[in-house]
C-alpha cells in the first residue's frame, strides 16, 4: 500500500500528441506538499502533460495515479469533475474575461452572480488578492487593463480558488521581465509552503525554478528519464 501522503505518480508514461517527439516520462512520485520543476516541456507538451496528471486525457502507455486513482479507471464524467476540484491550474489558457473586474472574475469560481460580487463572497476574493500578492486597488480593474504581472498573480488567485491539493503551473513566468518572474517564483514557492500544496512547474527557465520549488528536474525527451539540473542540489534533498 502507498504512503498516505503519496499524492501522484506517474510511471513509464508515453503520450503520441503529435510534437516532435512523443511526451515520455519515466518515474515521478510526488507526496503532499512536495514541489518539483520539470525542465524540458514547451508549451504545447505541458499542456498535454497537466492533461495527463488531471485525466483528462489518457497515456497511450504506462499508468498515472492521482490521490491513489489510476486515471485511466476514472470512467464516469461526475466522477471526473470531482476529481478536478483537486487540481489548481496556472496557464494563460486559463480563460480570464478582459470585460469584467479583476473581482468578477476571482468570485466565478465561487458564484455566477457577479453582477455585483455578493457580499459573502466579497470577503474570500479579497483574501484571495493578499495571499498571492495582488494590490487590493487591482480588484476594480478590469482583468484587460492589467500588466503581466498582475495578470499571472490573478491566475494564481483564481487556481486557488477552490482550496486544490495539487498545482500545476504551466510555463508561468513566460511572459514576465525577469525581476517580475523573481518576485512571483518566491511568492508561489511562499503560497504552496502555507498551503502544503503539492506543486509541479513546467518552465524552460532554471534560474525561475530554482526560486519557485524544491526540486528542479531535467527530462530527457528521448527516454523520458528525469535527472537533478545541473547545478542544483540532489533531487533527494528536500527543504
């Protein structure tokens, strides 16, 4: 029987999605409150890897399991989109609509009366913005006027939302200078201390990782083996 705390594995994963090679991952275990960078995955092949870890889409070959599940025994659509409360998503294909208030946006998850936020939920957007580190003046805003930033600290808000076990952040410092990328990686790695939250970063860029995760991994595309980023501390060791 798996630890408790064992959150996700995956092992001897493969994925055809098309790319210029196949997603292949070899063996990753993750338990409660662990955080990890995975070096390795552009855009499109993070994505398909964050669709592999909630589910929604199947390995070719090789097993996944979410919170103790096999994803592939996940048959039944109710029981999927429970299991997805699980997940918080970090990705700019994560919808934010340009129209309405940073606000608005931050209580969908709670609410679709928005218009204007109710009262009781007021209070948990608000707490929301201070956790990850967004000015309470942005919450008037709309979400189309705001700089990258903000605008990732604002998906931030919005993946955890829901209170997730596990996020999973897809390229989240892409579109940020890099002293607003510095900022953000330590205010992430801070939000998924306080939450023990079980955190995994796709990023091209070490130095991001290094900030923002306990273990910064590299992914050889050809195997799928995960190895230590040169220069990083053993994979073994945890803060």
């Amino acid at each position: 029987m798996p630890p408790a705390d064992l959150v996700l594995t995956l092992h001897d994963v493969h994925k055809d999605y098309h790319g210029l090679r196949p997603l292949r991952l070899q063996h990753l275990e993750l338990h409660q409150g662990e955080s990890v960078a995975l070096i390795g995955f552009d855009r499109v092949g993070a994505e398909v890897l964050s669709n592999l870890i909630m589910g929604g889409t199947l390995p070719d070959t090789g097993d996944i399991h979410a919170f103790g599940t096999l994803t592939r025994s996940i048959t039944n659509v109710d029981d999927w989109l429970e299991a997805m409360h699980r997940f918080g998503i970090l990705s700019e294909r994560i919808v934010l609509l340009e129209s309405l208030s940073v606000e608005q946006n931050l209580a969908l998850p709670f609410s679709l009366e928005i218009e204007p936020v109710p009262d009781d939920i007021r209070p948990r957007v608000r707490a929301l913005a201070e956790e990850v580190g967004l000015a309470t003046g942005l919450l008037s805003q709309p979400a189309g006027r705001l700089d990258a930033e903000a605008l990732q600290r604002t998906r931030l808000a919005k993946a955890l939302a829901l209170d997730p076990r596990i996020l999973l952040a897809e390229h989240p410092n892409a579109s940020l200078s890099a002293d607003a990328a510095k900022r953000f990686a330590r205010d992430l790695s801070s939000v998924a201390k306080q939450r023990r939250l079980t955190t995994v970063v796709m990023t091209a860029d070490v130095s991001f990782a290094r900030e923002a995760v306990d273990r910064v991994l590299t992914v050889r595309a050809a195997t799928g083996q995960l190895m230590p980023t040169a220069g990083w501390r053993d994979w073994f060791t945890r803060r």
